[in-house]
C-alpha cells in the first residue's frame, strides 16, 4: 500500500538531534514539514541540522509548563524521540528514574500538547512492550523497571491525549546506522568482535533490527497516517544472534566462530554484573538474570505489519550494518 505525501505540517521532534530524532528531522523536512527541535544540550555537531530548523537546546525538565506550551504552540504534530533507555544504571531504586524520564515526562508533554491545540503525535517505545504481551510467563513488566516504565508511559500518553490527540507508538527492536557526531550503540560489540580473540561467544536467540532510514520512514508515516491508538512494531529483518554476528565480522573482514554460551552461563555473567551494580548501589532498568530468558529467545516481529498499515517500504539492512561498523572502527571502512 501506499499512501501520498501530507506536507506542511508544523512539527516539533523531541530529541531531535538524537540519533533516532535527528534521521527523523530530516525524513520530515524531506517529506515538506516544517520542523523546529527541542534537545538536550550540547549539539554533537555544530552543522547538524539545516539551517530553517529552529533548534532549542534545553532539559526538558527544566522549561516550565507555560515555556513548554510556547514551543509547542502553532505545531500541528509531535515527535516523542527522547525518554530514558535501558542502558542507564540509575541509582537504586531504579524504577523512580524511569517513571520520571518516561512516564511523568511524556504525560506531561502529551497533555500541554493537547492544551496547545497539537493534533497529532508520535512516540518512540521499545519492542518490549510486545513481549510483555506475547510472553506474560516472563513477567517483563513486573520484574524490570524499565519496561514496566515502557508500559506505563503508553499508558500515560494515551490517557493524556484522549480524544484530542490522535497518538499512536512505535516499538523499535535493535537500530543500526550512524550520524554526525554521536557514536554508534554497537561500539563495545563491534570492538569485541574486531579484537584478536579466534572466537566469539555469544548467547543463543535472536532478534528483531531495523535501520533508522525504516524508523524515520515509519515515524513520518504514521504522524501523517498513523491511527489514534495503534501500535506500530518497526522491523526490517530478523535474526538469530549466530547471523547477526557473522554478518558484522564478515564487514569487518575477521570470519569467526561463533560459540553458543550455555544459558547457565550467559546467567552467571549476569549475576556477576547485577552484583557490581548492587555494591555500588545501582540497578539497572533490566534485571539482569531474569532477563536472560527473553535474550536467548526469538524475539521477533512482523515484518510486513506496518509497512502495510503505514504505507513505507522496507529498507536494506546491510548498507546500515556497514555504516554502523564503520563508524564505531573508522579504520575498518577505509
């Protein structure tokens, strides 16, 4: 399916010189939307962005409710590109932090949204949300903080945009790509697989990957086609862990064995890192044990589901696996 172009719309894109805000900025801007962005500070490169693209670099958090409605008044639409990811290792209690960076905040900005008159919204979730609704015997929202803050703040934002704000979600799985300024996530990973050692040990299972050209694509999409509600699960392929990595060595031009670590000791390594968090009184947003279960499964998407839905169509994987690589070795691409 595919549908035509809505230009003209005036857009904010929260996190907008993020790595997945940024592509997106640019994919609407492409698309005919007039865009202004809202990002924390610094800028990771100083030409960034075009120059018709109002930039204000500020902590959301630190604008007051009627500031926030400054920036959202006269914007027809809404980018949610920002929140609080896993990776963080807030101190313990976790689960306070991840309420606060995804829930209070989105709340807040989708209900000031909806005063400010904005008709339409999109926000960036993670593909947990459909796990925790595939696999309930995992009980990802009970036993992480932040999924459970995932699931809260779709939640949240629905209820705050009622029936005013036509808002749907994006569940990313894994991204690959790069832009100017900011290393790739996959930076430790591609390190490891480029070291010297003959082979490389990894759990079992597999997941869903999309590159962020498809996630901008389907973000831009569904602010102009998106139904009130929806959620969009965004994926180009998926593969096991075995695959993934040997695509990456086969760019990085280092061929390696491929060891499947026993799922007892993929849970060791995770309890030994639960346990440096614990003694120096952080936690992360994933219990680490517990989240071996769903690591070392199949945690994939429908591919086809958005795409239709949304009218985009599917991006190449390998270009962003190379740009990905490249980025994190610069040597390695040249």
């Amino acid at each position: 399916m595919s549908f035509g172009i809505i230009s003209g719309m005036n857009t904010l894109v929260i996190g907008g010189t993020g790595f997945l805000g940024y592509h997106t900025t640019l994919k609407l801007l492409s698309r005919g939307h007039r865009v202004s962005v809202l990002a924390a500070p610094p800028m990771p490169d100083e030409n960034l962005l075009p120059a018709d693209v109002k930039i204000t670099l500020t902590h959301l958090e630190a604008l007051t409710d009627e500031e926030l409605l400054g920036c959202l008044g006269g914007q027809d639409g809404l980018v949610f590109a920002a929140g609080v990811d896993d990776r963080v290792v807030p101190p313990r209690p976790a689960y306070p932090f991840f309420y606060k960076g995804n829930v209070l905040t989105t709340e807040r900005l989708v209900r000031l949204a909806v005063q400010a008159g904005v008709q339409r919204a999109v926000i960036f979730s993670s593909y947990f949300l459909e796990f925790e609704r595939r696999w309930p015997e995992l009980r990802l929202a009970e036993r992480h903080p932040y999924i459970r803050s995932r699931v809260e703040q779709e939640q949240a934002a629905l209820a705050a945009a009622g029936g005013a704000l036509n808002l749907s979600t994006l569940l990313l799985p894994y991204i690959f790509g790069s832009m100017p300024g900011r290393l790739p996530l996959w930076k430790p990973l591609i390190e490891y697989l480029n070291s010297g050692l003959p082979w490389v040990f990894y759990p079992a299972g597999g997941s869903a990957m999309v590159s962020v050209s498809e996630v901008a694509d389907a973000a831009a999409m569904a602010l102009e086609h998106g139904e009130a509600g929806a959620r969009y699960p965004v994926c180009s392929e998926n593969l096991s862990w075995r695959d993934f990595l040997q695509r990456l060595g086969k760019i990085l031009g280092k061929p390696k064995p491929i060891v499947t670590l026993p799922k007892a000791l993929v849970k060791l390594g995770a309890w030994f890192v639960s346990l440096a968090h614990h003694l120096q009184g952080k936690e992360g947003g994933l219990d680490l044990v517990p989240f071996v279960e769903l690591q070392t499964r199949l945690a994939f998407l429908d591919t086809e589901f958005s795409a239709r839905a949304l009218g985009y169509s599917h991006t190449d994987l390998e270009p962003e696996f190379v740009k990905t690589v490249r980025a994190s070795i610069p040597q390695s691409g040249e």
